[in-house]
C-alpha cells in the first residue's frame, strides 16, 4: 500500500470538511426514497412504516463530512491491524487470552467486520473494533436515498462504495464459504441472533435474508435455539444450514442455548462467520493493549513500519489493582469499557465516574482507553443549530473497504435515541 499522508487539518479538504460539518443544515435525505427502497428491498408491505414507529432515530436528515486524507489514514490502520494479527507472536499472545472454542482457524476471515473511529483534531482515532457490526445493510440503502447538497464544494466518487456494496457482500459470504468448504454449492445461510425478531435491528436481518434470495441463496431468520446438530449437520427444523451469518454478542458461544451452534461450529459441521476465532484476533478489546503499545508490538517482533502504523490508536491499558490508583487520579482523560462488553453497555467517562462505579470497574475486566473525543456535526432542531457528536464506520471484509457510514448522537456512546441523530451517510471531500 502507498504511504498514507500526513493529516493536514489547514489543507483544504479538512477545512472544507470540518467547515460543512458545523455550517451545512440540508436536509440531504430524501425519505420517500429511502421508504420506496426500504419497502422494495425487503418485499413486506409496511416495513418502512414499521422502522418509523419502533425506530424512530434510526436515520439521520444530514451527511457527515469526511476529508479524504483522514479515509486514507482509516483505510490504512486496518490494513495494518489485520496484518499485525497474523505475526505468530502476536496471534498467539492474544490467543493466550481467548477462550479455547477461539483458537482453531477454519478459514473464514470475519463478515462484515466493523472499525469505529473518532474524528479528534489532529487525525482519525480507532476506538473500537467489532466483529458483529450492524448497520452495514441500513446504510447502503441510506446512502443511496440522498439529494445533493453544497455543490462545487463536495466530490462524491461515481462508483463510490454503497454502490457496489450488494455485489461485494454477496462475493464476501461466497468467499467465507469457499474458505471452508472449497468448491461445495452454498445452498442455505442462516441469519442467527437471540430472539431476532427482538433485536432493534431486526430490519436489517430481513435485507440480508433477500438479498440472499436475490442471488440465489435461500436464507432464513433465526434463533440460535431453534438450530439442531445432527450426523446431517447444523439444521433449522427439515432445512440444513450450510453458513451461519453470526449476529450473536456471546463471541464465545458459550451460553447453554447456543449449544448446536458451539458444537456444530467446533465439529466443522457448519461455517460459522464472524466466528470466535475472527473475534480473538481482531476485536478482543484486550487487544488494544497491545496493538497501542509500541514496546509491546516490538516486543512480539512486529517491524517497526508496521507498528508506527498503529500510532492512531488511543493508549489502552488493563484496569489492574497495581495501576487503580494512578488510573482514577487521570480518570478524566480516560474511557472505560468492559472487556466482555458489547453495544456501548457499561462503558464509562472517566469524568462521569462516581466510587461507587469505579468500585464496580475495578472488581471486573475492563479496560482504559486514553480519551479520543468525537468530533462534532452541527444540525438544526427547530430552528436551532444543536451539536451533536458523531463516530465513523467502515464495515471491512479481508481489510477491504464495503462501507463507510457515520452515526450521529448525543451521550457518552451512540444510542439511536438522539434527536435528529442515527445513521448518517459519509460524504468525501
């Protein structure tokens, strides 16, 4: 890959940017547009209707700006990560930390992996990666459903991303199975997370489960305690189940329900993607200690070129009862997440953290990750310029971009309950 530049906030793409970020109120979405495709996409009558009523701050009017100089450096660091996490020492380093179901590699790399970043003044920060992202399916269409606004001022690519997104995930699945299974036909995907139906982004499992349709592959929603292992195999009642597009938060599989599905995934009877394998290499938040931490990746033989491409990534440390003391006294410029935790839950501002929250923090696994602060996106609420912050998304395969996507809100994490908050589409400048 070429050597990323340096991030120039006086150059004119990233003034430009962060110029329409706080001055640029069009309303870009065309909803009517998005409802037609909505309604198209998925084949059920009412299903734009349905999202209004149970998901109202599901999608944002406006678009984020985002300099092409700080995608370039975004690009890059995954790049890099993934890279990183096939040096043996290092694959077995975090390995070393991962539950056992995690250490065989049955192919698969990881569907739709999920890099979030904030936007801090000087150059992208990875804060997070995830191996079960949602919104990938939203967004595309989301993207799609938009009016110009600023002309002259932005350039969007003709054969920009969500473009060429349906073709790209169906080639990614197509991919995750051949790693597995070679040459065998790919007949069924099931789309598993616990009560589906349930989920806030349920909509989406219904676009995936026809986008399959679309090309050829028969899908189906479920639960995972709805699934039986067999001598057939995974099945779903009379259907066996070839791939398991896995939504599930329990990265480990290791909750009683999802028994078949463990055992069917450690047999090799069914691909199983992203899987926990994929989820110990790359998402892990314990990772971060390591890939943040210079002396450590010099340490496990990573090349200092390879490192120094990993210099965006907030310092990240355990909670140990060695380093408690020092880490409350700094608390105000650290977060703390959860090693286990998922969606934003249990995560904490160190300025927002009471004794009793800390004394929570310090009895469990977490982690603190130095602060990267989001940048903001300023929208109008009637007839008042409100601030919001926001974070960005690039949904991956293989290190490759599929999407990128930006969500807009108000809180310590992103919420979907935000006033004119939600998805928002990336436009590059």
């Amino acid at each position: 890959m070429p050597a990323v530049p340096p991030i120039d906030q006086s150059c004119d793409s990233a003034f430009t940017s962060d110029l329409l970020n706080q001055s640029c109120f069009c309303i870009t979405l065309d909803r009517d547009e998005l409802g037609q495709a909505l309604e198209t996409t998925s084949g059920e009558p009412g299903f734009q209707d349905r999202i209004a009523a149970n998901q109202p701050h599901l999608f944002s009017n406006v678009p984020v700006f985002l300099p092409a100089t700080a995608l370039a450096v975004m690009q890059d660091i995954i790049v890099a990560i993934e890279q990183v996490a096939q040096v043996p020492a290092y694959k077995a380093a975090v390995l070393g930390w991962a539950p056992e179901i995690a250490h065989p590699d049955h192919g698969p790399k990881g569907a739709l992996m999920g890099y979030d970043f904030h936007l801090s003044e000087d150059s992208p920060k990875l804060i997070e990666v995830n191996t079960n992202a949602g919104g990938g399916f939203l967004n595309a269409l989301l993207a799609q459903a938009q009016t110009l606004c600023c002309v002259g001022r932005v350039q969007v690519a003709a054969d920009s991303l969500d473009t060429r997104f349906e073709a790209a995930v169906i080639a990614m699945f197509r991919a995750e199975w051949q790693r597995q299974r070679g040459t065998a036909p790919l007949r069924r995907i099931a789309i598993v997370d616990d009560a589906p139906q349930d989920q806030y982004l349920y909509p989406e499992f219904v676009l995936v489960e026809q986008l399959l349709a679309r090309h050829g592959i028969d899908a189906v929603i479920c639960d995972p305690k709805a699934l039986t292992l067999g001598d057939a195999g995974l099945s779903l009642g009379d259907l066996p189940i070839d791939l398991v597009y896995n939504r599930l938060v329990d990265f480990a599989l290791s909750e009683p329900h999802h028994a078949a599905l463990r055992d069917g995934y450690r047999a090799g009877a069914v691909v199983v993607t992203p899987n926990p394998h994929n989820h110990a290499l790359l998402a892990h938040k314990r990772n971060l200690t390591v890939l943040s931490d210079p002396a450590a990746l010099a340490g496990l033989g990573v090349k200092p070129a390879l490192a120094a491409r990993l210099r965006f990534i907030p310092q990240t440390r355990m909670v140990t009862p060695e380093n408690a003391d020092a880490l409350w006294q700094n608390r105000r410029q650290l977060f703390f997440k959860p090693v286990s935790g998922h969606g934003g839950k249990a995560v904490y501002r160190g300025d927002k953290l009471t004794k009793s929250v800390w004394g929570d923090i310090t009895s469990a696994e977490y982690v603190a990750q130095a602060l990267a602060t989001p940048s903001q996106r300023m929208i109008m609420l009637d007839d008042v310029p409100t601030p919001r912050k926001v974070d960005l998304r690039l949904y991956t395969y293989d290190a490759k971009p599929l999407l990128v996507a930006a969500r807009i809100y108000q809180g310590q994490t992103t919420n979907f309950r935000t006033p004119g908050g939600g998805f928002a589409p990336v436009l590059i400048v």
